[in-house]
C-alpha cells in the first residue's frame, strides 16, 4: 500500500480531504516531480498540484505527494502492485489532469473517475499550464472542455449583445 500526503492551505481546524471546490471553478491536476512544473508522467509523478481555476484566477488547492511510484517504462515493479489506484482515488474531484504521458490502463481509470487527461508533449511551467486553462475558459472551449464543464456544473459565460448599440 502507497503512502499519500496532501498538503492543504485551511483557515480553520476542520478540513475535508479534498478542499470544497470554489463556486465556478475547474479543479485541475498537474503532474509534477518540484511543484515548479509540468514535469511528469502520471505513473511517475511524486507529486500533483491541485488548482481551482477560473477566467480570472487560479488558486492551489493542496499538493498531494506519493511516496511509492513507478519507474517512466510503464512496468510495475511487483507483480499485482498497483500505484495507480491511489493517485486516481487521491484526485476524485478533479475535472482535468496534465501530464506528460499516460497509458491506457491509467486513462482509463482517470477517465472512469470523472477526470478527463490532457497529455502534454514539453514540459512547462505551472503558470504556463493555468495560464493555458484560463485561455480556453475565456475563449470558445473546445467540445470536450464543454462537456466537462456541464459535468461540473460550471456555467459558460454567453456573449452579451444587450449592450451593442
């Protein structure tokens, strides 16, 4: 069994283990080896940064360390050892995940979690990436961004042409 730490910025005594999502945000993973970065397969990844975003801000969520990861070859070390059911469970409640690779036994399960996987091809940094989810909330999404953020309950802004005269 792999061990999980979340690190968590709370106000109070009480906290769930997965913050509250704010109001009209998309909650996002990113794999990362530094929190500094994209920088990690899904599989590999020691840590996932977890932000709330939306048009106009960004805000972390918790940082969620692993202990126990995979090599980048996609093997497991021991025969029936799964690392991936772990991080998936630890990232319920995210509405995307970046990472630099991930294979199709671990898509699948994220996928089956509600998460919809954005592989990137270079690494970059962490800003770059939320900047980068800011652009598609604020311009047209994409249909799968749509149907994501129906998922989540999170309303398109409409253009208004109230205001034209």
């Amino acid at each position: 069994m792999s061990s999980v730490r979340r690190l968590s910025l709370v106000t109070d005594e009480v906290h769930a283990p997965m913050p509250e999502r704010r109001a009209g945000a998309l909650r996002v993973a990113i794999a990362t080896q530094d929190m500094k970065g994209l920088n990690a397969h899904f599989g590999s990844a020691k840590r996932f940064a977890v932000y709330d975003v939306t048009r106009e801000e960004w805000h972390l969520v918790e940082a969620v360390a692993f202990d126990d990861v995979s090599d980048e070859s996609g093997k497991r070390r021991t025969e029936g050892d799964d690392r991936i059911t772990p991080k998936v469970e630890a990232l319920r409640g995210c509405h995307l995940l970046f990472c630099l690779a991930i294979g199709g036994p671990s898509a699948a399960k994220v996928v089956s979690a509600k998460i919809h996987p954005i592989k990137v091809p270079q690494p970059q940094t962490i800003q770059e990436v939320l900047l980068r989810t800011q652009m598609m909330l604020r311009t047209c999404p994409p249909p799968w961004l749509r149907k994501v953020l129906a998922e989540a309950g999170v309303a398109e802004k409409k253009p208004s042409f109230e205001d034209e005269d």
